[in-house]
C-alpha cells in the first residue's frame, strides 16, 4: 500500500475533501453531508447487502426512528447501555410531550414489542426482518467522518427462532454474508473475533464482530453480531407455543453492517496516493473518456470520443470529460476520485484504430482497439476487483503477529500496530482488569478471540496478570 | 372499481390489515410499522423513483435528519409555517442542549446553507440533488396509514438555477418526472394543479402539486413542486458569480414525492373487493404456483411444481405454495396480497402438458402449455400494467364535473365526489375568504387550477362572492 502509515489521517481527510466525499461543515457537531460521490457508493453498496441478505431470507421493514422512554427503559443492561448516548425528543410544535421519546440509537426496543404481537406458533418462526437508515447517538468520542459520527448508515437485521441451535446457525450465517459482502464483494479483509464479555453488546449474551485494519494498523469494527440469546424476548415477551401447547421464549440475533463504516474502509482499504480505488462494480465512474485535443482537430476528436461515450455507456457508467481543463489536470482529477478505467483518445489513436486505456489501480496502460473496448473494460473490471481484494489480503495477513509479554505487545503495537496474538487469563467478566492493564500499558484494545477457531495457548501466561492463559486472545489499537 | 365508494374506508383499513401492509400497534401516537408486504413494494417504488430522477441529472446525498434551531428560524414564512409540527430534540444522554435541534420535517434549513458553500460560479450550476429518507412533522390532524401520520417516506430533491426560466423549466421537467413515474409507471391517473396562494408551501412563490382521487372520490395529494424564486437563496446566501463577475441571487425549486403516500394511492386505485392489485412489475410476488393436490398423487405433483418453480424463478419473483390449506384458501390469501399471477398446477394438468394461469386483476383463467409459461407470463404482466392503468384513467375522468354555484358544487360533492370546475375570482390572496367559503357550504376545498393549461371563464362570476370570475378552480373534498 502506498499510502504513507504514519500520514494515513492526514490521506484519509485529504481525500474526504478533495474527492468531495462529505462537507464537515455542516452546523452541528457530530453531523456531516454526505455528498453526492460517496452517496452513490454508499447507494450501491446498500443495494447490494440488502440483496444479499433477502437472499437468505431476510425480509425488509421501516419501523420508527422513534421509541418511548418507556420501551427503552425495559432491558436493563440495554438502558444503562444506550441511555448515555441518545437524543430526546421532550416538545412538539409548542407542546411539551408528556412520554418522552429518543431517536433509534438502534432498534431492538421499537421492533420486539411488535414481534411479541406477531409471533404465536412455531410456524411463525424464524422471522426474519431488515431495515435500513441513519440511527443517531449522542457521541462523545472524537468523531470522523464516516467512522464515527452521531448519525450513521446502517442496516439492522433482527431474528428470531424457537431454539438456541437456531439462533447461532444465524450467527454463522451472518458470518458468511460478511464474507461475501465485505470480503468477496467489497475486498475488504477482516477477522471475525468474539468479544469478550465486558466488551459485547448491551443486553447481549454474546457479540461477534468483523474487525478490519486501516493502514496505520487500527482496528476498525464493521459488522456485528449479537447472540441475544431469550434476554430481550423474556422483557418483551417474545414467545411460541411449542408442539406440546406449552409457551416458550423464543432465542434472538441481530446483525447490523454500518454502510458508512464499511465505506470509510473501502476508501482507506484500496486507495493509493493519488487518491480513491474503488471495486470495479462500486466505482461511481466505471469508464471516463478523455480527449486529447489539439487546435485544429477538436471536432474530429471530440466527435469521435461522443461516439465512444454512446456505445461504452450501453455497458458501464461512462462520462466524457470534454471540459476546457488540460488532460493532465483531468487524469489526476478522475484519479483522485477514482475512476476504474481511463479511455483515451486523440488523433493518433483514432488513426491507429486503438484508443489507449488506463487501468486506476495498477496504472497499466493498454492500447486497445475500438471495437474490442467493452469486452476488454468488462475483464479489466473483473481482473481490478481480484486484484484489489488479493494485494489488500496480503498486507492484511501481514499484519499477524503475536506477543507473550506487555513489552513485546507494546513494540508490536508501536512499530505498525495490526492484530497481536496474546495469551490471556480469560474473556470472562474477570479478565476485564487485565484488559484494562494492557490499554494503560500498551495502548491497546483486546479485541476478542477468533470465532470458530479455538485457540488455546498451553502453558502459556497471561500477558496481563501472569497466571495461567486459558485463551488467545487479539490485542490492537482501534477506532 | 368494485371497492364500494361509500366503504372505502373500511376495504382501505382492512386490506391494511389483512395483507399484512401496515401495523397500527405501535406505542407512539401516528406512527406506524410498514410490515414486509408493504415495505418490499415502497422499496421498489424508491429504486424506480430515483432512477427516474438520476436519468434526469439529479445526484444523490445524504443530509443530516436533524436540522438546528437557527436555520429553521432563518426563513420567516417558512418557520412560520413549520415550527407548529416539528419535534424538538432538547436533550442528549444527561445534558440539556444548549442548542436546540429540530427533526428535519423537510430539507431546505438543512441543504441550502451547505448549497452557499458549494456554489461559486456559474460552472456550478445547474446544481441538482435528492436524498431519500423519512420526515417528521407533528400532525395534529386525525392519521390514517401511509397517507398522513408523523413520520413519512418520501424522496425530495433540491435544484439550483442561474435564472428563473431554468426554474420554471424545472418545473415542467418535474411534471415530467410525476407524469412518467405516477401515471405511467405505477397507473395512477393525475391533474397537475397550481395552487392558489393562501396553500402554497411555506416560504414559496408558488406550489404545483398532482392530486389523485381516491375511490371515495376525495382527493389526495402526491408529489409537489415548489418554485422557490430567490426566497431562500436570499436568506441563506445562495449566490453565483455572473459572467461580468457581478454577484446573483440564485432561483431554486424543490421536488417532494412522498413514497409512503404514493403507495396509498397504488393500494387504493387497482384494488378490489378481494384485496390487492399492483401493476406487475410492483407486485412482491408476479407469480405464485398453486399445486391441486390429491390423495395419492402429492409427491408427482409437488415435484412438477418445484420444477415450474425453478424454471420461472429465473425469470420472475416466484413463490410456490406448498402448505398445508386448500387450494381456496390459498387462492384468496394471494389474492388479498396482489400476487400478479397464479399458476394452478395439478394431475391432469400435467398429463395435459398445460397449466392453469389466473390473471389477477381481470380473474382471466387460460390453459397455457408448460413450456410457454414464462414468455405468457411476461405478456400478461405487459397487459396488466396497461389495462390498470387504462380503468384507472376511464374512472378517474368519469370523475370530472362543473358547477356553477354553490348548490351545484354542494350536490356534486355529496354525489360521489371528484373534482369539480368552478368559476372563481382569484387565486391571490384575495381570493381566501371565496375559499373558505366554499369549505363552509360545500365541505369542499379549493385546489388550484390547471397546470400549463389557463382556463378562463368567460361571463361567469365567482362562484362564492358573485364577483367577476377571472380563473378556473377545482374543487374537491379531500385528504
């Protein structure tokens, strides 16, 4: 990757800006604009998980952005969770409300008391919804845009089931949405990790998560997954009635990709120094023509290029740069706001019957003949997407490493960062003081152990407390 | 039309329920839960909408949902207008802001303070965006489902001008947009109205809006469109440099389709007496497969079933129903949800190589051999489109009429409704007192005259203060 570690802060709001990603100027702290070049990928990539998902047979619902104190108030771990970050709508017009109510931090307590009026007998379940907008918390952490700010992106999918077999085949398919989308799809590389317990989701049993790094080795969390087990059902009184006519709990997951989580990634994952890379099938521009002109053959040239547009634009989002600014400044503008592929075209080449085409993220150039052009975009366009996520999953693995003690975890972290393979006491409540030794220590987050893949040190100690390690645990710095 | 126009009401309010579109449960007074039935249809009717809209040079953003106290207050009309129904966001966590926020009922305080920003030259404009997304407004009038509560989904679009005419042009283009979206594409017939001036948008120079009827022949509002003039870009410093580098005012427009709303009017023009009807590329499912079964021959006919529903499922959005009810009770629950067409499959069908079809909305049946059925399917669903449409336009034209008095207006009403003609004296100002007139005597409300068509009435006087009639006006009850 060529974007330099230690300026990637410095890279990321230099493209935000130059790009026009989003305007931070909004008047209020914590909000931004999101403009048009990233609306339209932020669009696609919306479209493209929600398919994913009804795929699998999730189903898409609106409900509230609003929620009564009251529904809020029922889980208790969930209230103390979220009360501290949520906006409250207290008037109305000149009308001072007497039930208060918040905007969504997220939704469990606007759509279980309505899963409890739905669900009655086993063929009622599983139900599985999905709904898709901004939720709101009232961050108090620096923000950055699209990382954390105090409305964002997201889909929520909310499950139910009759068994707790159910409930975590769910979670394991939700693992594997994530690694079609974020993964296949987008090329985004990541370790699915379950937290530890004083690091899960409040109300939760359980919480797995998608964990990415950006370039200066921070992790990154981007989808997760809550095992809510029958905690929220027994609040709200989600229940079936089993075969025998006898009324049980039904088990819960939720799942909730944050879209413009996910973007911020896809931005820091594949750009380079010149600016944004994008997928080939996500880039807003998939085609821009550029003509080379020169006084006295402008027409010809300019005719020749429209033509181009016209038929490219049959097949892929295509526009004709015929703006008055010199070529070079245009390369570098398309560049910077990624564009997949560069076509172009002055005399010479129309007289060779090939135009020359330019590839954004390799900067390979090619001359190819005109009629030959679709076929060749559509395999540079398949050719950039495996190449992106391959070049991505390599610096990724790279940043593997492990540590036995606080001071090799410590250097770790300080030369590149990445995810630190540490044995650890346990992910249980009482390794919560150890945590917290290693982020005075060190600087650094655990962030949980590898789903589905036990790991158990033997005879190892752990990193914090020295007694003896009964897991792996990953240690980084985060966003 | 079978829904009997006196009922309306009711068939409205039960297929609501029994097509699972809509749950009224929820605990916050005029807000609702759109159910998958509904949401799946109004997430179609987004992707369509926007299209239309990006084919036309708009591009995407995102804004934030809430808006702060100062911008709102910055237009006089406009707060005016909106500041009796907007929520009020007062606290976060435990802090009372200091800064109060508003949940956006409508965009303009949030975008064009960014649009002064963003605006320098002409090279700049035109500058066209939508977002999509929910509003808030503290309705205060009695709700009904999809049609008025206090929370709405609907695209706006927000378009800067450097002279009036482009506005104006806009304006018409957005009557395009409604004409290809509303009527041709989801069968809605229309009159495009400009609005008299005591019910333009708060803070307008003029309001055109297309108003449906529904079955009971009261009329409903769907997309509007506001010429803005230089109201706002005055207050929020809209500006471009002209050629002579003189600084001007810029002329914007604003375009609202509510999607929620639409949906009503789609619901309401193509049902029936048995439930849901919805142009073929709307419906959630096009084709359902019903197999007739029989003792003894259920796992033959099941397995041609799955095998019709394999094969079509490439080409529609199939569903086979294999439950346990009878062929009636299925019959009627696809019905009731609008499922386009229905394949009827059992013994002798297969030994006859042929199977039942069943057209929706006419209850047309046809024996169509297997291997035919997809490109059969594609043409009933063609035919639909155009035949719901075409009843739509023969009833809704049947709904025109003309009085003359208040005693004709008042019978026309009371007689079914619609739109009436009615002489009137002035669409300024002026006129609101003859308005309200007409609202005592008739329970009518004035609506506007015809857009692009000015129908003077020759010889005849207002028809509420006996004076000169200068404009056409129509009147109608509505919602």
């Amino acid at each position: 990757m060529d974007i330099p570690k230690e300026n990637f802060s410095e890279w990321y709001n230099s493209v935000i800006k130059d790009a026009e990603l989003c305007d931070l100027r909004y008047n209020l702290k914590g909000f931004v604009v999101i403009m048009p070049n990233a609306a339209d990928v932020i669009s696609r990539m919306y479209r493209l998980y929600e398919d994913a998902l009804e795929r699998r047979g999730h189903r898409k619902s609106y409900f509230p952005a609003l929620i009564s104190e009251k529904n809020l108030e029922a889980e208790k771990d969930h209230v103390e969770g979220f009360a501290p970050e949520v906006f409250w709508v207290t008037r109305a017009g000149k009308n001072e409300l007497e039930e208060k109510m918040i905007m969504r931090p997220t939704s469990e307590t606007a759509m279980y008391p309505m899963y409890s009026l739905w669900i009655n007998g086993k063929t009622d379940l599983p139900l599985r919804l999905y709904q898709s907008g901004p939720v709101w918390r009232y961050e108090t952490k620096a923000t950055k845009p699209f990382i954390r700010g105090r409305e964002f992106y997201w889909i929520e999918a909310h499950d139910v089931f009759a068994t707790e077999e159910d409930a975590l085949a769910q979670v394991r398919e939700d693992m594997e949405t994530t690694e079609e989308m974020i993964h296949q799809s987008f090329g985004i590389p990541f370790i699915f990790f379950r937290r530890p317990q004083w690091d899960k989701f409040a109300g939760s049993v359980n919480t797995y998560a998608a964990d990415t790094l950006l370039p200066d080795g921070r992790a990154l969390q981007l989808p997760s997954t809550h095992m809510l087990g029958n905690n929220f059902a027994k609040v709200f009184d989600v229940k079936y009635m089993d075969d025998e006519g006898k009324e049980e709990f039904c088990w819960q997951t939720c799942y909730g990709p944050s879209i413009s989580r996910i973007f911020a990634a896809l931005v820091s994952t594949h750009g380079d120094s010149r600016g944004m890379v994008l997928p080939f099938h996500l880039a807003n521009l998939q085609v821009v023509i550029v003509p080379i002109l020169k006084k006295g053959n402008e027409e010809k040239v300019l005719s020749h290029a429209r033509g181009l547009e016209e038929a490219l634009s049959q097949v892929f989002r295509t526009a004709l740069d015929s703006g008055d600014d010199t070529p070079g400044f245009k390369f570098n503008k398309w560049e910077l706001r990624g564009a997949a592929v560069r076509v172009e075209v002055g005399e010479r080449d129309i007289e060779s019957g090939k135009a020359v085409v330019v590839r954004r993220d390799t900067g390979e150039k090619a001359g190819v003949p005109f009629d030959e052009l679709a076929r060749r975009i559509v395999a540079i366009g398949e050719e950039m997407n495996i190449s992106l996520r391959k070049r991505a999953d390599a610096w990724f693995s790279g940043m593997g490493k492990e540590a036995d003690t606080l001071e090799e975890l410590r250097k770790a972290i300080e030369n590149g960062g990445g995810f630190v393979k540490v044995p650890f006491c346990t992910d249980s409540r009482e390794g919560e003081p150890c945590a917290e030794k290693v982020k005075e220590a060190c600087a650094a987050n655990i962030r949980g152990s590898k789903y589905g893949k036990e790991e158990i040190p033997e005879g190892k100690k752990c990193i914090a407390c020295g007694k003896e390690a009964r897991i792996y645990q990953y240690a980084s710095r985060q966003y």
